[in-house]
C-alpha cells in the first residue's frame, strides 16, 4: 500500500502557496477507493485537517473570467434546446475539460487561463470511475427494475445533450474535436462526486451552484462521521481572486492513529451515492426508497390545479426503511381515485383552509381502502420488477466490485419495498377496523391475502 505525507504532496504545496493547507499529520494512502487520507498520529477532536482558501475555489465565476469567449459565446445566453439548462455546470464542466486537453491545444487558445492543473491531476482518472454511467453495457443490465437504471439513461441522455450543445458553439475547431464525450462525462462525474454548494461562499442557498474546493474533496464519505464545515474570513492568499476565506474541515472526534479521516456528506441513499459517486453504504441509515406518482393523462385540470393549490404537486417521494409510506402521498392518491362527488367536496373545503392536511387528510372510509389498493399495486410491482432485475446477477463479464455494490443496492431497496408493505397490510387492517367502528359495513378483500395464499401453494 503506497503512503505518503498529504501535507507535503504537490497539491499540499499547492494549497499552502495560496494560504491554505493540510495537517501535518495526514496520510495519503491508495486503497479500494482510491486515494484516501489517513491519520499517522492520533488525532484531537478540534483538528483542522484541511483548509481550501476561496481563492483556489474552482466556481462558475472564476470558470466564466478563463475560459474565452472563442470557446463558449454568450454563455450563458447562447440558444439551447434543453428546458432545464444549467449555465454554471457547463461552465464547470468545461474547465475542468480543458485542462485534461493535450497543452498543444489549449496553449494556442488566446485569453485562456487555467489555473488548477495540479488539483486537475490529483483527480480520480477515467478508468477509476465506478458511477452507473461507467458501468458495461452487461452491468448495466443488473440495474434492470430498479431506479437507477432509468435515473442512469437519464442522467447520460442530459449530459451528452449539453456535451453536444456546448461543442457546436465553440469556434475552436481543435478544442472542438478535442472535446469528446468522454472527457465531458469525467468532468461532470468530477462535479457530481466532489462539488460542494456556492453557499458555502456566498450564502445564498436559494440560488447555489457546484464549488469544488481543492484539498477538502479529497475526504471519504461516512454518514456518521462528526465534523464542521467552518467558514473562515481573511485568509491570506498570494493568487488572490477577490474572494477573501476559506472553507476547513474540523473534526468534532477523535481520530486514532491509522484511521481514515472522514467528512460527511450529508444523509444519501445508496441510489444516489452509486448514481453520483461511484460506491454504496452496507447498512447504510439514510438509505431510503424512490417512489414517483405519475398522473395520468386523463387527470382532470381541477385536479390539477387542486393539486398545485395544496401544495402537494412534488410528486416524488422517499419512503424511508421502516416502510411507511409519506403522508404526502397518500394525500395525492386519495384525489387521484376520489369519485366526482368527492373530488367536488376536497376543493370546497380546500378554499377555507390552508394546510392541505385539512382539506384531503381524510376523503372516506372507501377511498381510504382504495388509496391503500393502489399503494399495493405499485409497491408490489416494484418489486417484482427488482426480483425480476436480479437474475442478471451471474453474467459474464461483469466487474466483482460493481457486483458488490449493486447486490447490496438491490437488497437494500428490497428490504424497504418488503417493509413498504407489510406497513400497508398492517394499516389496511387498522382502516377496516375504524370503518366498522364507525358503522360503516365494508365489503373489501384485501389483495395482500390472495397474494399470501398463492405463496404457500408454491
């Protein structure tokens, strides 16, 4: 196993030329996720590991001042087809591009300015990656039934849309043809893996774009792992950029000697952790399952706008491990299989209050019950699709360590979609027993039972 002093690396030197650095006492080692840092001695809690002064930021505004105007017109006011353009992650995108182009292109190109080729190399390579969209055509297909393997098609269908638009407005023939797909997808992988949010900087949350922060992005992911994000003013830097601070990481824990240093990058899913960052989290406690409601066409616009009018148009949904499905949507599902007479009672009531747990936390006994039909139509063809999916799982040719991580995704998902519906079981039973409570005679079979009685026979 390769070790050496991360503080003295060509990226130490590069972060304490500038003002800022990493502890003395760190370690770089090559391991199973790459390049990660390690503590030599023990260390204290209140340790500031790493310190990124906002000069070295690579941000949308420093990208916009180096890359010139030959390489990217108007942006971000060129002409797009794409709805959802994202300007600052194009710009991003293509910086960091550039300085992975042979120097014989990029030295040519009049006003342009890269000035992270170090950070540049101290990146994870092309062939290092293990994102979904890095996987084989065959590996692919082990994500067949889940999420991910649309979210995986989707994602790449964006990316080369915008690697195409990008291309066909540079003037720079060389750049141009330079400028593969390949090379685009490493960087916006770079982007979806290490960026931090522009608030961070600026702190305007509501409008915060992709940052990457040299030095601080080279510690791992652990969900548990207690540290701060301190914002420091004034930081002295001799490549100064008109941005005073900097961003360091101060463990709030003890570090033993030996031990890997950690940051946090918040609560994510194994979905999204292998979707932009290429690993997944046995156990992992903020693992949730996706679920996206679909209207369907014929849905009527009153519904529609009922919909917006509550507040209850965000149709994607986490339900988390212990299977309860969100209140939110239930509140959508039961205006989705209301009858007429009750979908006219919702919106009457709806225009006298203003939380929509008033107007639609309850239709009637019948709509309940078939809320509850519904939900077990979609939780169990989810899993049968991901049952489905996993008998993929011996192909040829498939990597072992892609393997690893898809079956503990897929279990993973399993788990919640099992538990999913054994919480609308148990709640189907509840909601029979308040009916009759309340003296309303329902005659419903619950579904789950024929399904239980077609197990046992098999």
């Amino acid at each position: 196993m390769s070790t050496s002093n991360t503080a003295s690396s060509a990226l130490g030197t590069y972060l304490s030329s500038a003002g800022g650095y990493f502890d003395a006492q760190l370690e770089s080692r090559r391991d199973s996720c790459g390049t990660s840092v390690y503590a030599a001695i023990d260390l204290s809690e209140g340790t500031k590991v790493v310190c990124c002064p906002y000069s070295l930021a690579v941000t949308p505004d420093l990208a916009r001042r180096c890359i010139p105007s030959a390489l990217l017109p108007s942006a971000p006011s060129a002409p797009s087809k794409r709805p959802a353009r994202q300007p600052d992650h194009e710009l991003m995108a293509l910086y960091l591009s550039l300085h992975a182009l042979p120097s014989a292109i990029t030295m040519r190109v009049d006003g342009l300015d890269l000035r992270h080729h170090v950070y540049v190399e101290h990146l994870p390579s092309r062939d290092s990656m293990r994102t979904t969209l890095y996987f084989s055509a065959v590996e692919r297909e082990l994500l067949r039934g889940s999420n991910l393997h649309g979210a995986t098609e989707e994602r790449e269908a964006g990316w080369r849309q915008e690697w195409e638009e990008v291309a066909s407005w540079m003037q720079d023939e060389a750049v141009r043809k330079a400028l593969t797909f390949d090379l685009w997808l490493w960087a916006c992988t770079i982007l979806s893996s290490r960026a931090f949010p522009s608030s961070l900087i600026d702190g305007n949350k509501e409008n915060s774009t992709p940052v990457l922060f040299p030095g601080v992005d080279m510690l791992n992911h652990r969900p548990t792992a207690r540290v701060t994000w301190s914002i420091d003013a004034g930081v002295a830097s001799s490549a100064s950029s008109g941005s005073d601070g900097s961003l360091t990481i101060v463990l709030d824990e003890a570090v033993g000697a030996g031990e890997q240093v950690f940051n946090t990058y918040g609560a994510k899913s194994n979905e999204e952790l292998l979707l932009g960052y290429g690993f997944v989290l046995p156990s992992n406690p903020a693992d949730f399952l996706a679920l996206k409601l679909s209207l369907p066409p014929s849905a009527p616009a009153r519904l529609v706008d009922l919909l917006s009018q509550l507040k209850l148009d965000q149709l994607r949904h986490h339900v988390p491990q212990s299977g309860e499905i969100p209140p939110e949507l239930l509140a959508q599902m039961r205006l989705l299989v209301a009858q007429p007479d009750e979908l006219d009672a919702v919106i009457e009531r709806a225009s006298a209050v203003s939380l929509w747990q008033e107007a639609v936390g309850f239709v009637s006994w019948e709509n309940e019950l078939d809320v509850l039909d519904a939900i077990e139509g979609m939780l169990v063809s989810k899993l049968q699709a991901l049952q489905q999916g996993a008998a993929a799982d011996e192909s040829d040719g498939v990597r072992p360590e892609v393997l690893e991580m898809v079956q503990i995704y897929r279990q993973g998902q399993t788990k919640i979609l099992q538990a999913a519906i054994s919480w609308r079981e148990t709640v189907f039973e509840q909601t029979v027993d308040k009916a009759e409570e309340a003296g309303v005679s329902i005659g419903y079979d619950d579904d789950m039972d024929d399904i239980d009685e077609e197990d046992e026979e098999e």
